[in-house]
C-alpha cells in the first residue's frame, strides 16, 4: 500500500489472493480513484501477456540467458487461473459478466454487441455515476492495426476513449474509463487511429 | 538520391552474437527444420540491416522485436510453401503445418523472457516466483527470505516495470 492508495493489494486482486474485507476495501477505494483504475487496467494488460506464454518456455529462456536458477517446469493449471476462473463462475452466476464483483452489484451495467467487415466484439458497460468503465475484447481486426474507441452520446457528440494496437491475431482487450454518464451513451464506435474510418460499430439496445 | 540509412556491419554482427540463438531457436520450433531456421534468421537480421531506428540502444527490447519479425518471415515463408508446393516436391518429407496458435505461444513466451530480463533482479526474481513457478505470496517470500510486505511492493513495482517493457517491445497497446 503506498500512501492512501492500495497500490500493492491490486496484484492481489487479480489473482484472488485477497481476504474478502480486503478485497472489499481495495474494490471501494478502485470505485472513486481513477490513479488506482488505471493501474490495475496496466497490470490486467501484463497478466494478459504472461498468461498467454508458456512458463516452462520463458522459464527455460531465462535460464539460458543465466537470469533464473534451472527449476522444475510449473504445474499448466495455474493457482491464479484456478482463482479467476471460481470468479467467474461467481459472476455468472449472479447474472452479469465480468469486471470486480462489488462493482456488479450496485453499478448499471450494458453490453453492446460490436460488428463490422470481418471482425467482431463486445463492450461492456458499467457506470460508475460521472463516469462510465468499459472492456473492449475484439477480434478479426488487420493485423497491427491502430485503433481508437469512439463513444456517442444523446446528443450526437462524440469522445474519444483510448486507442491501442490490434494483437498479431488480430485481437485486442482493453479497458478504459471515459468521463461520460452511462445513461448518455447511445452506441460505439471502433474506428481506424488517424482516418476515423469505421472498422466496427453497435449501438445500445 | 540520399543513399537510404543501414546499420552498420559490426551492430548486425553484434545482433547475431546475442539474438541469433533465441531467433533461430523459435524459427526452429516452429518449422523443424535447421536450414529454414537458419534461412529465417538471416532474413531477420536482414530486415534489421535496414533498421537501425529500431537497434538504437535506448530504441528498447530489440529482441522482442526481432522475434516479432521473425514470426512473420515464419509465416510468409510457410504462405509461399503452401502456395507452390510444386517448388518444394524435391522433399517431400518435410512440410510441417504451422500452429499459429504454437507459434504465438512460443513468440509471447520469448518476449515475456526478454522484457523479465530487462528488469532488475529483485522485481524479476519475485515475478518468476509468483507468476512462471505459480508460489503464493506466502511461498515467494519464504523461498526468497523476504517479508511479505517486500513481496506485494516488489510484485506492483515488477508488474509496472514489465508493462513498460512490454509497451517499449510494442507488445501491449
């Protein structure tokens, strides 16, 4: 914990190796500090990466280039990977998907189908009073290809949320917070970075 | 007619004496076949030749680059092996299918590797514990002698050090 955020609880909580007051505390405090959302959105993306490597392969690389002790290969089913999954059965079962569980109970939430020439995905939506949280997952985008989350609201304006890299499959998991009420939302779109050309859209039913 | 920029013979050499072995190694897994793994890195280190931008020594994790080059040449090598087998019929033995699922696997794994072996060894050492040997945090700090509290702080400080160089391999959006 530094200060009054608690910075080294977050590792924490994504592998479900908090207590359950903790875990209580941390997702109370993740609700009102944007500092400490973002930090978690920046280790959600490295566990993303480190979940799809192989340990006995970077494990055998360090080792090789003399950076680790040689050590037995880990077990494939991982202790965390067991913990994420027991959350996501908790979550389905009380009727939504993803994101922190304290959050699914008392926050609005949406999902929007996004569809387009070959590619696909998903945004989910979770208002957070002044503000909207949202995880993009994606798939069938160019390779590579830059990318920037448009939001339109009532109004006809539109906001830029964030942008990324589509994967080397063409895929991409991002979350993002975008100073919008969700209730003003009215649909989304994923453009190309630069040019604005529309490579998926949908709109909230 | 500006002659365009090249690195200089003595960087590539330098990138084959560090990086040659992991590129050919991941070639090899992929394709099974040494000459092709061969064929592939000297197409990488070729691609590199032409930029130096990207072996600049502040440019960040050039292996994670490399590797990602490589995957490529991998696959247009195996596109244009499917496309004219007929150019390929005098071995028949070999025509191995690409897992590009493998192939990706084995691409991140490398990555993650090299980005781990950019941090300092006190965050690396606790994140190989906890992520790549599976500990819990009780089990890291016993195996490493530390207090658990050193083990949450190096764990967040690890986690960000590694996103950044991930984001500096241009892995991560």
């Amino acid at each position: 914990m530094t200060a009054d955020h608690p910075s080294t609880d977050l590792p924490l909580l994504l592998t479900g190796d908090l207590t359950a007051a903790d875990r209580l505390r941390v997702q109370s405090h993740l609700t009102g500090c944007s500092r400490c959302s973002d930090d978690l959105a920046d280790l959600r993306l490295v566990r993303q990466h480190v979940d799809r490597a192989d340990p006995a392969q970077v494990l055998e690389q360090l080792a090789r280039d003399g950076l680790v002790r040689p050590a037995a290969a880990p077990a494939r089913a991982r202790r965390w990977l067991i913990a994420a999954a027991a959350c996501v059965v908790l979550i389905a079962g009380a009727g939504v998907a993803g994101g922190l569980i304290a959050e699914q109970h008392r926050s609005p939430q949406a999902v929007l189908a996004l569809t387009g020439s070959g590619a696909s995905g998903t945004l989910r939506l979770t208002g957070t009073g002044a503000q909207t949280r949202i995880r993009v997952a994606v798939s069938g985008l160019p390779r590579g290809e830059h990318c920037t989350l448009l939001l339109i609201k009532k109004d006809g304006s539109r906001q830029r949320v964030t942008s990324w890299t589509a994967s080397y499959a063409g895929g991409a998991q991002v979350e993002a917070v975008a100073a919008v009420p969700l209730d003003q939302l009215t649909s989304a779109v994923v453009a190309e970075e630069g040019t604005d050309v529309t490579l998926l859209a949908g709109t909230l039913g | 007619m500006i002659a365009p920029e090249r690195a200089s013979e003595h960087t590539v050499r330098v990138l084959y004496a560090t990086h040659g072995a992991a590129i050919r190694g991941f070639a090899l897994r992929a394709l099974g076949d040494p000459q092709l793994a061969e064929d592939v890195l000297q197409e990488v280190l070729m691609r590199a030749w032409s930029r130096p931008d990207v072996l600049e020594p502040d440019s960040g994790p050039v292996r994670g680059w490399l590797l990602t080059v490589a995957r490529n040449v991998i696959i247009d090598a195996h596109r244009r092996r499917s496309a004219r087998p007929q150019e390929v019929a005098f071995d028949v033995s070999f025509e191995p299918g690409l897992d590009l699922g493998e192939l990706n696997q084995t691409l991140d794994s490398l990555v993650l590797a090299d980005a781990l072996g950019q941090l300092s060894a006190e965050h690396r050492e606790v994140l190989v514990e906890l992520y790549l040997r599976d500990r819990s945090v009780a089990e890291t700090a016993a195996v490493l002698k530390l207090p658990v509290g050193t083990v949450k702080s190096r764990t967040f400080y690890g986690l960000k050090a590694l996103r950044g160089q991930l984001n500096r391999a241009e892995v991560l959006p």
